[in-house]
C-alpha cells in the first residue's frame, strides 16, 4: 500500500494527462512484476473503489468520526481539523499538511535540544 500511496503523490501533482497515463501503466507493470494479486486491488482503489462496483463494499467511516480520529492522531484541536478541511477541500491533504508541520516542529526541536 505504501508504494501505491507514494505514487498517488506523484500522480496528484502531475498535470499532464498522457505523463498520467504514463505513470499508472508503470505503477500497474510494477505491481504485475512484484506483486501480480495487488493488481486488482490496486486498479479498484486508483478508481476509488474497495471492490469491483457489483460488490457493495464502504468502509462506512462516518466524516465526524474521521475527523475526530485525524484530530487526535495528529494532537490538533477538533475545531483545527475543521477549518483545514473546509478550506482544503480534502482530508487526506490536510493530513498531509498537518504531517509535514509536525515533521518541521520534531526537527526543529531536535536540533535545539542537540
């Protein structure tokens, strides 16, 4: 899952379709190399689904409970995780944006405790 994450970065900042394109096929030959059984899985989350659409699969995460859960994994207020999202649009980068500050703040704190 982690490679399958990485890629999505890449692919999210790309803005050229066929480079798009070009990607996916490469992160498909990869995982058909390595991996062969994370091919379906794989080509079902790239189309943000859990399962082939004729098998009703949701996780059934309500978005509050999301929200309470990020707010507490990441040591920011509720209300924090609120306002982020509503202006981001997106949880997973709020949590991307909120990982990288922590990330600054524990280097930052190492190299004045060194």
């Amino acid at each position: 899952y982690s490679f399958l994450a990485a890629k999505y970065v890449e692919i999210e900042k790309e803005t050229k379709r066929l480079k798009i394109v070009d990607m996916l096929t490469e992160i498909f030959r990869t995982l058909l190399d390595n991996a062969p059984s994370d091919v379906l899985p794989a080509v079902y989350l790239t189309s943000n689904r859990l399962a082939a659409p004729y098998i009703p699969a949701e996780l059934g995460f309500a978005g509050k409970s999301l929200n309470d859960a990020v707010a507490l994994a990441m040591g920011k207020p509720k209300s924090a995780i609120a306002e982020l999202y509503r202006r981001k649009g997106d949880l997973g980068t709020v949590i991307d944006e909120l990982a990288n500050d922590n990330e600054k703040t524990q280097l930052e704190e190492d190299d004045y405790h060194q």
